[in-house]
C-alpha cells in the first residue's frame, strides 16, 4: 500500500505483465488492492486465522471485482479467474468479492 501511495500521478502508465500493454496507474493499484484482498483471505483461510480487511479496502476491492468481465475467458487455461458464482442477496463485501471471483468462500483447504 505505502508504495501505491507514494505513486504521483494515477494516470501514469504501469505495465501488467499479463495485459501484455500497460495500464493507467489507478489501475493497476485497484487490480493488486484486490490480490492483496483475496491472496490475504487465502492465507488467513490456509492458517484456520480470521481475517478482517478495513471497509474502506472491502469498499474498494469490491468496486473492482463488480467491474471484472464475466465472460468465456475465464474458462481459458491460464485464466486468473474462475467463472462468477452467484451472490445471494445481503451477502457481505468479502463474500461478494470471492463469489464475483470464482471462489467459493466456504471452500477449506486440503
């Protein structure tokens, strides 16, 4: 987060390796907001811990996974994401979030 903070310029072009092009630097931080988002759920959820991300980072993050394509590329070999699962009505922020991506939030590690 500290470094995305000390970007100057939102606009100014970040390369994502698997866009093969660069993005807008508001972007990229909202992209990576939600890797630290879910990859810190996948953790905590692999340790048996709880994990309790700020509202304002739920906010956010959520933001960004409602603006994810849900479409036949995720079905693709490489695909960062699977298909969306549906969300239930009332459903929390983080819920929503790993639903929009393909996760099921129940799922328990092996």
């Amino acid at each position: 987060m500290a470094a995305f903070a000390a970007v100057g310029e939102l606009e100014q072009p970040f390369m994502i390796p698997e866009f093969g092009r660069p993005v807008p630097g508001r972007m990229a931080i909202g992209f990576h907001l939600v890797d630290y988002v879910v990859h810190a759920w996948d953790v905590a959820r692999t340790l048996g811990m709880p994990y309790t991300p700020g509202s304002g980072e739920l906010a956010m993050a959520l933001a960004v996974s409602r603006a994810v394509p849900n479409g036949p590329e995720r079905l693709a070999a490489g695909s960062p994401f699977a298909p969306a699962l549906p969300v239930p009505p009332g459903a929390d922020p983080m819920t929503e979030i790993l639903l929009l991506l393909g996760r099921d939030p129940e799922a328990r590690p092996r």
